[in-house]
C-alpha cells in the first residue's frame, strides 16, 4: 500500500501502471494479484485506507477532541486542514483527485464522492447540533469551502484554510449561528 500511496499520489490513478506498482512494492505479479484483482480494487483500497487514516476519520476525530461546541467544531475542520496544508509532505485530497482524474460515473470516481459526503454529512450534523437554519444548505457550502481551499493549496496558497475559515464565520452567521469562536 505505500507504492500505492507513493505512486498514486505522485502521478495520479491513471498514469500509474500495474507494472510500476509491482516494480515499487518490490513484489512479483502473482503477489500482487494475490491481494488485488485489478488495479480499481487497488485504488478502492487505497481510497479506503485514506478514509480510515488520513482524512476524513481524522479530521472527525480532531474536531469532536478539540471542543464540545458543534459550532467551534466546524471552525476546526479548517484548523486541521490548515496543519495538513502546511505539511512539507501535503499532496491533494485523494478523494478530490481520484474523483477528477476518473469522473463521478466511474465507479472510483464514485467511491470518491462516497467519502466526501461524509465529511458533508459530518457538517451537517454539527449544523443540526448547533441549531443552524437550513443546515443541509450551510453543509453543502462549507464543503464547497472545504474543497476549494485544497485545491487553492494544492496550488500552493498556504493560507488557503485560513481564508476558508474566515468565509465559514460569515457563512456560520448567516446561518443563524454565533460566530464568536472562530475571529
């Protein structure tokens, strides 16, 4: 799986062969075949193994221990994305990348989109706890800033989820909420 994570996130889905994974893995083919029977089953697991690791567990995991407060919850999802952005080993969200690079009908690309949602879920019920007007529209939004602000770091703005962060307190006020916490 660290070839995958390597080659994956170096070069993308698409232009990493079966070859190149098996020559970085240091396996023989029947090895790697053994494990996965294509190079999608691969992917899914990789794209399994970032949901459990590295992403979206994670990132619910640090924001349900770093406060109580459904609101201050959502303002920590930019503080944890801001410390992965600024990691001298940051590379793009796998989900947003592999759903790009493959398409939302293919069936990575929709496995992608699976594991976004639950990060759009996760918003929503913070919004739900914390009372919000309309809080499947504030969630659809804040993920809209979630996601712009890795692909604005990806493009190298390291203060992508701080400018992030800063829209979602007037979107959090918008939506009824109090936004003390995050100024």
């Amino acid at each position: 799986m660290v070839a995958a994570f390597e080659l994956f996130g170096q070069r993308g889905i698409r232009a990493v062969g079966i070859n190149d994974l098996i020559l970085r893995a240091g396996v023989a083919k029947a090895t790697f075949y053994g494990h996965f029977a294509s190079k999608d089953e691969l992917v899914l697991a990789f794209l399994e193994r970032c949901h459990q690791n590295l992403t979206v567990e994670q990132i619910i995991a640090e924001c349900r221990k770093r406060s109580e407060d459904p609101t201050a919850q959502l303002l920590a999802i930019f503080d944890v994305l801001d410390g992965w952005f600024r990691r001298d080993d940051f590379q793009a969200c796998a989900f947003v990348s592999t759903m790009l690079e493959m398409g939302p009908t293919h069936p990575l690309g929709e496995a992608s989109i699976s594991y976004l949602a639950q990060v759009r879920a996760f918003m929503q019920t913070l919004a739900e706890e914390a009372g919000f007007d309309q809080p499947d529209v504030f969630a659809r939004s804040c993920h809209i800033l979630t996601k712009g602000s890795i692909i604005s770091a990806v493009e190298g703005d390291r203060e992508a989820a701080i400018l992030a962060k800063r829209m979602a307190v007037s979107l959090i006020s918008d939506h009824g909420g109090l936004a003390t916490n995050g100024r």
